[in-house]
C-alpha cells in the first residue's frame, strides 16, 4: 500500500476503494481537477485480431504526455481461461502498467495490468493482460462513480486517438 498517492506528480489523491481481485482502485483528489476528456467503456464484443492501443507512461514520467503501444487483442479470457482478464499482444514497459486500453474507434476496453511472473514462468514479451472494462464499469458504478459507456466502432486515426489519450490519462505515482 501507498502512503501517499500523487496524479501527474502534483496532485494528492487518496485511494477510495480497492478491487485487488481486479487489479483497480478508485481515487479522489484532494483538489477539484477538470480531465479534458473522461473515458467512454466499450460495450458489446470485441472482435479477436483487432486493434488496440495502450496509453501508459512508459518511461516513468520522463515524458509529459503518455506513450501509445499498438498490438492486437489476442483474447478475451486469460490463458488459463481467467474470465476477468483478455490477452494483448503488444510490447509494453512497467510504466504502461494501469493505463486504458483502447479499441480502434477510442473506447477503453480495459486497463493494462503489471506483468507478473508466477513460479519463475516467464511470458512471451509480446503476451499482457488487460482487466475488462466492463469490470472496471461495474466497479466504477457500484462505488457511485457515473461512467459512460458507448458501442464499440468506427477507427480513429493514430493521431486522433493519441490526442484522446493524452487528454485523458495521467501519472499515478505510489509513494
């Protein structure tokens, strides 16, 4: 656990609810903030080989903006069937960890989870996790958080849909 939580570096936060089995916690700033955007859950069902892109802080922070990694979903399930996550294919770093998984049209779909490496297994480089966003919609709601949600479709341009990223996702540092 953290003992103090920072967004973007400047902000305090405090952690308001936990879900470890899913790998997510709600935050609240101890500042009113206004996001550019806020994230629209894709609905229905994704389409296997489809593109994704993970918005993460690659490099800890060096960058002021988050960094967009393209793979595919590989999919929806884990690879022992765990129906909680879905299987990317797609070259992440640490710092990735925890950012919002987008489809093609600029819906999150999921957060993208720290890679573990469970009784000295070690993963392809190219095979990550992502918590289903669905999931994290239950969560958000059953902690009275409004979150909007939209049918996944259409594609963005790689320009737009980093625009949306940057405009939406933040530094979380633990401390």
């Amino acid at each position: 656990l953290c003992e103090r939580v920072t967004i973007n570096g400047s902000y305090t936060a405090q952690v308001v609810a936990r879900d470890a089995s899913l790998g997510v916690a709600l935050l609240r700033p101890e500042e009113t903030l206004a996001p550019r955007r806020v994230a629209q859950f894709a609905t229905g069902t994704q389409r296997l080989q489809s593109e994704v892109a993970v918005a993460g802080f690659s490099f800890g922070g060096v960058l002021t903006a988050p960094t967009l990694t393209f793979g595919t979903l590989e999919d929806t399930r884990g690879l022992s069937g765990e129906p909680q996550v879905k299987r990317l294919a797609l070259s992440a770093m640490p710092g990735d960890a925890g950012g919002p998984v987008f489809d093609a049209g600029g819906s999150v779909m999921g957060m993208l989870l720290p890679r573990e490496t469970e009784g000295g297994r070690q993963l392809p480089d190219q095979v990550n996790f992502a918590a289903k966003g669905e999931m994290i919609l239950d969560f958000l709601r059953a902690n009275g958080v409004t979150a909007g949600s939209q049918v996944s479709g259409g594609i963005m341009e790689p320009e737009d849909l980093t625009a949306l990223a940057t405009d939406m996702t933040v530094l979380v540092s633990c401390w």
